[in-house]
C-alpha cells in the first residue's frame, strides 16, 4: 500500500539547468564560453553538492542552501574573473529558488493528490522550496526540506523525519527522484522507491545516469506515468 508520495525538488521535479542559464544570460549577459552558461552553472551546481557532501553529519547551527550556493558563485565569479554588482549576485543565487517545472510535472502531482499524500523532501532550505513551489504552481499537499529536521539528504533523519510528520509508517510512502543515491538512501529505510529519468538535467547531451534499475519500485520517464504506477499499485 501507498500512501503518501515525497518527492525531490531540483533536477526531480524542476528543470534548474535552463532556468538558470537563462538567469545568467538575462543578468550577466552574454557567456565567455562558446558553449554558453550551461558548464558555469552545471559547476555551481557540482560545488553545491560538494558543499553538502562536506557538512554530512554536520551538528551545528543550521547552514543555509542559499547560503551554500551564494559561496559557490562568488567562488565561480572569481575564478572566471566575472564582474558583477552585489544585487546582481543575489539575484543569481535567488534563482535557485524560481525554478520552473519539467512539463509533466503539475499535471502528474494533481493526478497522484487523487490517491495519496503529496509531500517535498527537498534539501533546498523550506524557503526556497515555498518559493519554487509558488513560482512554478506545484500542486503538493504539504511541503518539507531537510531543514526541518537539521541535516540533508542522504542522511536518515531526513526521510525517518518526514514520515513522522506525515504520519506513515515508510513501508507506506514512496520516494520519487532522479537520483539514484537518494532513492538507495530512502530504499535502506524501508520506503518504496521510483526513479524518474530526466535525461535533460543537465542539459541536453550531458552524461546522466537514467538507466532502470531492478532494486526501485518503479522506473518511469515523468510524473503523469508515475500517477498511473500509483493508481495501479495502491
């Protein structure tokens, strides 16, 4: 039985590589590279997750994702010897929090509120998932980050964390991302997985691993094909 579905937010659900590209262009403007800003911001997004693999187990005051990501720009500026005004800068690291969703996502999200919970679990702080949520009109029953529960994924707490809040047991709720460490993380817990190939995360032509694999639940190509798995396993 399924009751409630979490879901990872950026990559999973929204398309951060052309939202932000985009970004750069509008407030940098045009890209020192030939190829453009998608290898600046797939690095900033690279040293995101570094960061984060670097504050595993962290105990202390909480670290902001905005934060982590506002130092990996001024890091990126400074090595390509970009200028940039401080409200420029901001504005960059804010678009972390705009991003639009992948096309089958709204309308799969209002498909699976039909038959079970709908819930973030995102390791963007609970600002910036309220902030993605309204610019891109995801329809989630209720929202949760790795903030509320003082550590990131793919740290247990967070997933044990969320099924407490949700009130269901993990044997009943489902993780959905397209990345395959947070589903093996969630899976270790007992919670029922689904991969969600998003071969365009980081651009087109980029090496993603999208590959099925036996050890989820389900293997699917978007949210709408994810409601019928839902309807038909519940």
């Amino acid at each position: 039985m399924i009751s409630a579905v979490l879901f990872d937010v950026q990559g999973t659900a929204t398309d951060f590589y052309s939202t932000v590209t985009k970004a750069c262009g509008a407030v940098l403007g045009p890209a020192p590279a030939e190829d453009g800003w998608g290898g600046f911001v797939n690095e900033w997004r690279a040293r995101y997750f570094e960061a984060l693999a670097g504050l595993a187990g962290h105990t202390g005051d909480w670290i902001s994702v905005h934060s982590v990501y506002r130092t990996a720009l001024e890091e990126l500026l400074h090595e390509n010897r970009l200028d940039a005004t401080e409200a420029q800068r901001e504005q960059l690291a804010r678009s972390w929090q705009r991003l639009d969703p992948w096309p089958d996502v709204v309308a799969g999200v209002r498909a699976l509120n039909e038959h079970v919970i709908t819930a973030t679990l995102s390791n963007a702080d609970v600002a910036a998932v309220v902030g993605i949520t309204r610019h891109s009109r995801i329809p989630w029953t209720v929202i949760l980050a790795a903030e509320m529960f003082g550590t990131f994924k793919p740290d247990p707490r967070a997933y044990l964390g969320a099924a407490r809040y949700l009130g269901v047991p993990p044997t009943e709720i489902m993780m959905v991302a397209s990345h395959k460490y947070d589903l093996r993380a969630a899976r270790s817990l007992g919670f029922r997985t689904a991969l969600v190939a998003r071969p365009d995360e980081h651009g087109p032509g980029a090496e993603v691993d999208v590959a099925p694999e036996d050890e989820f639940d389900a293997n699917v190509t978007g949210f709408g094909e994810l409601a019928d798995w839902v309807a038909r396993h519940r």
